[in-house]
C-alpha cells in the first residue's frame, strides 16, 4: 500500500454527526427561530439565521447569531474528536451548519471592521476545507 502523497501528520477530518430531527424540521418548513429553541446546539439552525438576518440588513444580529453558531460548532467537533486543526469537510453535509456559521461570523465581522478577526476567520475556513467558501457563496447566490 503506497502512502505517497499523504500527509501522515495531518490529522483526520472531523465529520459531525447527522441532525435529522432538525433536517427533518427545516424541510417540513418550521422556522428556524422556532428550532433555536428546541434545539439550541445546532449550528445549522443558527447559521441560517445569521445568514437571514445578515440579508435583512442586520449586521448585529447575524453577528451574534453566528458567534453562537460557530461556538456551539466548536463544542459539536470537540466532542467528535476534533484537536482543534485538521479538516471539517464541507462534503460531509453534518459539517454545513458550522461552516456556514464560520462564513456568516466572517461576513458580519466584515461588516463592523473587525479586521483581524474577519483574517482569523477567512483561515479557519480556508484550514477547515479550502472550497467551503465557494461552496458558501455559491449557495447563497
């Protein structure tokens, strides 16, 4: 088995588990402000606020529903095994809710000139897998 061109001290990636309940929610058409409450861990529920309230034109809000996101994110990939570096791959559809917040933090960071902050954030994502950004953007047109 040839082991060439992989990088045996990069850790493995990190892949957070499946949130039916909460999938299942969203495609039946609850809100999303109505799942925070039922399941305030959820990173993809406060993602997609961020990303709503950032569209609406509110910075600080989707601010501080981003922060919650990729805070809770954090937790959800300690406890998968995370060691804080490696890959969070936005192939594996678990992974989204974070990687949206991550990008929604960035955004809204933008927005209020948090300069070191949005740089921090820009390499997270880049670190966490280098197409989740374009995968972002391209989802939300």
């Amino acid at each position: 088995m040839s082991m060439l061109g992989k990088n045996l001290m990069e850790p493995e990636p990190t892949l957070l588990p499946a949130e039916p309940e909460v999938t299942e929610s969203l495609a039946a058409g609850e809100e999303p402000v109505d799942l925070a409450a039922k399941h305030p861990t959820s990173s993809l529920v406060w993602a997609l606020l961020a990303e709503e309230a950032l569209e609406g034109g509110y910075t600080v809000e989707g601010y501080a529903y981003a922060r919650v996101g990729y805070h809770r994110g954090l937790d959800a990939l300690r406890k998968a095994g995370w060691r804080g570096a490696g890959p969070v791959p936005w192939s594996h559809e678990p992974n989204r809710g974070f990687l949206r917040a991550l990008a929604s933090l960035g955004q809204a960071a933008t927005a209020i000139r948090e300069d070191e902050e949005v740089v921090r954030i820009e390499k997270f994502l880049n670190d966490c897998d280098p197409e989740a950004a374009a995968q972002i953007s391209a989802l939300r047109g």
